[in-house]
C-alpha cells in the first residue's frame, strides 16, 4: 500500500454520530464531521491532515498497541541482518471450528491465459481498486454497497486484507482475524473473526466481484510480521523469513482462511504478502519463501492462482538504473519471483513519490513498460496492483492508459477505493477515490470507456 493504512481496527465499523469516539475510532481530519471527544481512557492523535484516531492513555502517555505508520517506509530503509532465530514447538489454538464451504459457488475460476487474466471465461485487460478495511466492517450492508457500488462501476477486481493480526486480544468485541497474545497463536474464526470476511467474499460472489486475499502484513499496521515477533522469538522481518515457529505459524493462518473458500470462484487469487520485502537479506531469502510458501498453497488449492504482492523491485531488461531497480531495493529480484512455478502471474506497484524518484508522471510509465516487458518475456500476466500520485487524475489516468496499451499488463487497481457508508466516509489517505467523485469519474469511469472500447 502507498501508506500504511490510517484507519484501524474498530474504525472501520465506528458510528461517527455517537457523543464519543470508541478506541482507534476516527476523531478529526479534513472533512471529518463526526466527534472529536474521545472514549475514557484515550486521547485525540493526529496522524495526518486527513485522519486523527482515538489511542489508549493520555496526551502525554504512549499508546500501548502498535505505533499506526503515516507515511510509507522508502525503498532505502534499512533492514537488521538476518540471524536465524532458535527454533521452539508452540501448540496452536483456534476459537472455533474452521467453517468451510461445502459446495462449490456457481461460476468459474478466474484464470490466464498467456499475459491475458480470464474472467468468467473472458480474457481480457481488467480493471479494479484496492480496500483494505472491507473486512474489518460490522455492517453487512456497508458490504454490500460496496460490491454493488463497484459492480455498477465496471470493476471487476478488488484486493482486500485478508490479515488482521493482535498481540493483546480485544475484548470490546473489535475485529481481528489472528492472536498472538500470551506467547499464543490463536486463529479467531468467530463473529468478530474469520466470519468479517466471510461475508465479504460471499457478498463477492453475489455481485461477481473477483477477490485478491493476502495472509500478512511487511508493515506493521494490522499487526503484520512484527505481530509475530514475541511469539517467535525474533526481532525483525528479515528473521521472520527464516523462522520454523513464525512460518508454521503463518501458514497455519494460510490453511484456515484458504480452506474456507476453496469452491469460491469469488477468489481471484491468494497473495502471500502485502509489499514482501527483506532489505540486507542475501536475494534467495525472499525467493525460497516464495517458492516454499507458493508451494504450499498450492498444496491445498489447485483450483485458484497464487501471486506475491510484492512491489516490483530489482533489476529488468532496459531499466534506468534508479534506486527502485537495484537488487538492494527490497532484497528481492521481481524478474526471478515471477519466473516460480506456483505463481500464476506477477505483481508490482507504483509510487514514485514515496520512492524519491522524479520525474513522477515519466519516470511512472517507463517503470510501468519496463514490468510489462518482463511479464511478456516471462510470459505471464502482470497485475499493477497498486498506484497513486496525490490523486493526480492527470498522472494517474495517464499510467492507466500506459498500463492498458503495453503488452503484459492485464489489469490495474489504483489505490484506494472510498465509499461513504452507515457511520460516515471511508479513510482518505491522500490517494482515495470515492465512489461518484470527480476523481472516480476519472480513475474509474473514463476508464472502463477506454477498455471497453479495445
């Protein structure tokens, strides 16, 4: 994501007429008209010009959950060396029985064929948007407007979190999907678990909306690697790659969320991460964990396709030599992931800003030909999965269109979708659309017209 997300767990679902804001719930912000009183025991935070959240303690007191980042973490940022974690057993508990879907939906399975995506049995360039707080939402209504709001729209793909990890288990009845509290990983498939994003995927598959799910954060907003850092023994992400407890773990997660919708043709595709990175690591790191964990998924689903989310860093073919480009970048090579086996097409993003490198409009859509280059000489489809440029509808529909006609990318998601629900407006973090604005007209209408004319 271009930012680590600004609105957290409660948020999603808070009520912004109430005379008090619940913890983490929205408290000011551009355009916010909802209270700005928090509940007992938290205080008002700014994180940016547009969202201010309600935090445990009081002005001066720190926040005892993880710190929210509000702004995304540059390509250079160091990473401590990987030291291999000691390895110890950890007996694995979950809140219920895992429900899974007994009968396969109607519909078929999203596909490729060559650099092309298949939807409903058409091959075709698609369009979609990202929401990550559509699983953390109480309403099932909100849900549903959503869907339907992108139905009508003419999007067909969206990827959601399908992550939601705590180190202190919530007992106000907050949203979370994995615990790791007390040194114990627990997979929480209650009502305020697994049971959120269940109803988006079947409210998916009511509106013929194609999912993208991932499994785990690089960031540290919804709990992500570092969630499991105390319960692993470990410190930091580059140690999480190479720890038995946290990977058992991690793909113990994978196993309850996938075999919940293994008949849904509503899954567009499994995602291993959101923005994998492993800066310092040696570059197979990250490459025997997307083998392995590819591998793996695919162990128990060979109906859907599996891809990495990550960024699109390393070398490629005719590159510029900027700092996006080098191995170092997120200790990942994009060209040699894409190669695997068990990934069935190949993901990278675009923020230029938040990569320091200029000239933003050009340097956007040589990266986006470069990629789409790569993906044909592979020849799978890539999926530019993530952009944003300050909602520059010139520089943003001018990469969609680049990303439309170069051959190799079979679909966009610009970052992020907005929508105004039951409690209010969704999060704006710089780089929203909401649903009927001028922006939306321009991301999203002018350009399905485009692909709907090819």
């Amino acid at each position: 994501m271009k930012y680590s997300p600004f609105l957290t767990l409660a948020a999603a679902g808070a009520a912004f007429a109430q005379s008090t804001v619940p913890a983490y719930g929205q408290c000011g912000g551009q355009g916010h008209t909802g209270s700005s009183v928090c509940v007992s025991g938290h205080h008002c935070e700014k994180n940016n010009d547009w969202y201010s959240q309600c935090v445990p303690g009081s002005v001066s007191s720190a926040p005892t959950t993880i710190k929210i980042s509000t702004s995304k973490a540059p390509v250079s940022s160091p990473t401590t060396a990987i030291t291999k974690p000691p390895v110890t057993a950890s007996k694995t508990t979950s809140t219920s029985k895992v429900a899974t879907t007994t009968a396969a939906a109607s519909g078929s399975f999203p596909t490729t064929s060559g650099t092309k995506f298949v939807i409903d049995g058409k091959p075709g360039y698609y369009a979609g948007t990202n929401s990550y707080w559509i699983g953390f939402l109480t309403n099932n209504s909100d849900i549903d407007l959503v869907m339907q709001h992108l139905a009508s729209s003419g999007l067909k793909i969206l990827r959601v979190w399908g992550f939601n990890d705590v180190t202190t288990t919530p007992t106000d009845g907050t949203v979370y999907f994995q615990s790791f509290a007390n040194g114990e990983a627990t997979i929480n498939t209650g009502a305020n678990g697994l049971q959120r994003l269940d109803y988006v995927v079947k409210s998916a598959e009511a509106h013929g909306i194609k999912l993208i799910i991932n499994f785990v954060n690089n960031w540290t907003d919804y709990g992500g690697m570092a969630a499991y850092f105390s319960y692993a023994n470990i410190k930091t992400n580059a140690q999480w790659y190479n720890s038995t407890k946290a990977q058992t773990q991690y793909q113990e997660y994978i196993k309850a969320v996938v075999t919940r919708y293994i008949n849904s043709p509503a899954i567009f595709a499994w995602e291993l991460a959101n923005e994998p990175r492993c800066t310092g690591c040696d570059l197979s790191t990250l490459k025997t964990w997307v083998i392995n964990t590819s591998k793996y998924i695919k162990s128990i689903d060979a109906k859907h396709m599996v891809t990495t989310g990550e960024e699109g860093f390393g070398p490629i073919a005719g590159d510029d030599g900027s700092y996006p480009y080098q191995l170092s970048a997120g200790g990942s090579n994009f060209t040699a992931n894409c190669e695997v086996p068990t990934i069935d097409f190949c993901t990278y993003h675009l923020y230029p800003e938040s990569w320091s490198v200029t000239p933003t409009l050009e340097w956007g859509t040589q990266w986006i030909k470069a990629h789409a280059k790569a993906c044909s000489a592979v020849g799978k489809p890539c999926l530019l999965e993530e952009f944003g440029a300050s909602n520059n509808c010139t520089i943003e529909s001018s990469w969609q269109a680049t990303a439309l006609t170069a051959a190799g990318t079979g679909a966009d998601l610009f970052w992020q979708y907005g929508d105004t629900l039951s409690y209010g407006k969704t999060s704006q973090d710089g780089n929203t659309a909401y649903y009927g604005d001028e922006l939306y007209d321009c991301l999203v209408t002018k350009h399905i017209k485009a692909i709907d004319s090819l």
